[in-house]
C-alpha cells in the first residue's frame, strides 16, 4: 500500500533516521558479535591485537583445531531453521496441540523441546555429520578459521557452570510464577476498581518499585538470617534456614518485580472492554470464572511480554543473588562475574568469555519463540505512560 505523499518523511530526514539507527544497531550488537568470536578461539588469537586474527584465528588452526566451509555453511543451516521454527511454525503448533486451559504450559514445553533439539543437533549431531563429510570433499572440507568449542566444555562441564544454569531456572521459574500469578489477580482486581483505595493502592506500589534493590536486601536480610529459629517451633529441629537458599532471592526479587508486574497488567486489563465481564456473569460465570475463561485467553500477549520482563528482571539480576546466595547456590551471573574477578590466566579468561556468551542464548530463544506475543502486548499499549 501506498503511503500518502503528505505522510511521507523528507530525503534528509530518512536518512539521519536511518544512518542513527544503523549506527545504534552496530554498536549494541558488536559486542555481542566480538565476545562470541572470543569465545571459539585459543587465548593466543583471542587476544590478539590484529583483528583479522581474531576472526580467522591462525593460532587456533594451526593447533588443529578450525571450522571447514562445509561447518560453516550447515551449522548456519541449523541456525537459521531453528529461528525460522520458532519463529513461524512452532505458534501454529502449540495453539493446535496444546490441551484446552494447558496454553502455558505447551509453550513451556516447547521451549524447551527447541532448546535441547538445538544443542544435541548443533554440538551432538553436527560435528559427527561434518567429520564424515569433511575428508569426502576436498578443499571444501579444509579448515578455513581457527574455532573450537574446548572453552565450552570446559566451563559446562569442569567448572561446573551447569550447576549455576540450574539455579538461574529455578529463581526465575519461581519469580515468574509468583509474579504473574499475583500481578494478573491484582492487576484485574485494579482494572475493575474505580473507587480512591486502587489509586492510592498503585500509587505505593509505584513509591516501592522506585527504592534501591540494596534497601529490600537489607530489610530482609533479619529474617532470613533468622529463618531457622523463628520457623522451628512449626517445622521442629530440620527448619530450614532461607538464607544463603533460592527461595530467598526469590521472595526478595518478587517484592521488587511486583509493583511493576501489577501497573503493567492492570494497563492491560484496562484495555479490555467491561462488557466482557458484564457477558460472562449474564451467562452464569462467577467473578473468577469470567477472569479465567473470558479475559485470561485475551489477556495472553500481555501475561506472556510481562512476564518475559519479570524473567530478565531474575535472569540479570546480580546484586540480590551475590548478596543473598552462597557459593553452592550461585546463579550465572554472579558466577560469571567472579570468574572475570578470580582468572589470572589468559585461558580462564577465555573461559569466562564462553561463559558470558552461553548465558544469551536462553534469551535469544525466548524472543524468537514469543515475538509474535511480545509484538503484540508492546503495541497494545502496556508501556505508555
């Protein structure tokens, strides 16, 4: 479709539009893009001064160690049909085989059923694909870039990253459930309210999102120090002590996350006609019923954009997790910030290079599976004002 002359913008005006926007997208993905290339490379090469060694990694070929035209070409390959999967057709498919009333956790499922495909394919599958095929085809299956994938193994595997991954999921899981199980109720219950207390209601929510995440720490740091006496006369000898334990950072982060969660949700609610409510109840729904048969199947892109937020709110989080968990119990990125802190060597800092990266792919495929979602509850006005 045509755009009207009057609505078109000037010549320079694109330009200066399009030259900013360009130079932003440079800036904020080369970063990503360099550590990435770190990451595969021996210490020699990754800290090289020359670029183009960096890149093609003399030094890391030279020790045996490369990626032939054929890698290249077919794990860009798995790449590219794992985002196109994710991003076309796997919402066609949880909307077609997920029970009724089971939407959430369809996607949950296949999230996850992409991400372990992902890394038994492209580390698993691959590399026993491409061994085969490399010594078949001449030139093609020359090693053309140093690469390697030893700094991986060893953080996963050796340095026990995995341990830190799984204590990021279970803070994470557990904000995100708390968090949207309370912030859809409240944020309803608000959307619905127009008398003076709901005002006042967010209007203090708003006051308590806005202190510093040191301020709750400290708050709480008393009673979870003190969990074990205060929770024995119920739970006996065996009561546990929150402190130093995920269930800690998880209380602390929900109480940071939940003013947000709640104004973000009740600008969704509000959105959504009354009429809808006023329907269910004429047909026999109680309150809840209508919320949950009625307004939540609506309400999906804004549960699922506000609860990607109160994810990357847990996942990033670094102050509460470093001064609430102990060393057993870290999350990722406290552990990769230590790594950084403690590695003298240029090889463990390579290490914590690998590490910096594996964190980013959780997310990557968080936006690729629920773009459609996010698109939608972002331009159904959940972030005015």
């Amino acid at each position: 479709m045509m755009t009207a002359k009057a609505l078109r913008q000037p010549a320079p005006l694109r330009i200066l539009s399009n030259t900013f926007l360009a130079f932003w997208c440079l800036i904020a993905a080369f970063p990503i893009f360099w550590i990435t290339v770190m990451s595969f490379k021996s210490p020699v090469d990754a800290f090289d001064s020359n670029p183009l060694n960096v890149i093609f990694g003399p030094a890391t070929r030279a020790d045996g160690s490369g990626w032939s035209v054929v890698d290249i070409v077919l794990g860009l390959a798995v790449v590219y049909f794992t985002a196109r999967l994710s991003a076309r057709h796997l919402p066609r498919l949880v909307e077609r085989y997920s029970p009724k009333g089971w939407t959430v956790l369809g996607w949950i499922v296949a999230a996850l059923l992409v991400g372990v495909g992902f890394v038994v394919v492209f580390f698993g599958a691959l590399p026993v694909v491409t061994g085969v095929l490399n010594p078949l085809l001449g030139p093609l299956g020359r090693d053309v870039i140093g690469a390697t994938t030893e700094h991986y193994q060893t953080v996963w595997v050796d340095r026990g990253f995995s341990n830190n991954f799984k204590n990021s999921l279970i803070v994470t899981a557990g904000v995100v459930t708390v968090s949207l199980t309370v912030g859809t109720l409240a944020g309803y219950g608000l959307a619905r309210s127009g008398s003076t207390l709901a005002f006042w209601i967010l209007i203090i929510a708003l006051i308590f999102r806005s202190l510093p995440h040191s301020v709750l720490v400290a708050g709480y740091l008393p009673v979870f120090i003190n969990s074990a006496e205060w929770l024995s006369p119920i739970l006996g000898e065996n009561a546990p002590t929150l402190y130093g334990k995920p269930a800690a950072v998880i209380a602390v982060l929900v109480a940071i996350n939940q003013p947000f969660t709640i104004w973000m949700l009740r600008s969704f609610f509000s959105n959504i006609p009354a009429d809808l409510d006023e329907a269910a109840r004429v047909d026999g729904c109680s309150h809840f019923k209508a919320f949950r048969l009625v307004i939540m199947p609506v309400m999906w892109p804004g549960v699922i954009t506000t609860g990607l937020f109160s994810f990357l709110l847990a996942y990033n989080d670094f102050l509460v997790t470093s001064l609430l968990l102990d060393a057993s119990n870290q999350t990722m990125v406290p552990a990769i910030a230590g790594m950084f802190n403690r590695e003298t060597t240029t090889t463990d800092q390579v290490v914590a290079v690998a590490a910096a990266v594996s964190i980013t792919a959780p997310l990557f495929l968080l936006v690729m599976v629920f773009q459609r979602q996010i698109v939608s509850g972002l331009t159904a006005g959940a972030v005015k004002g």
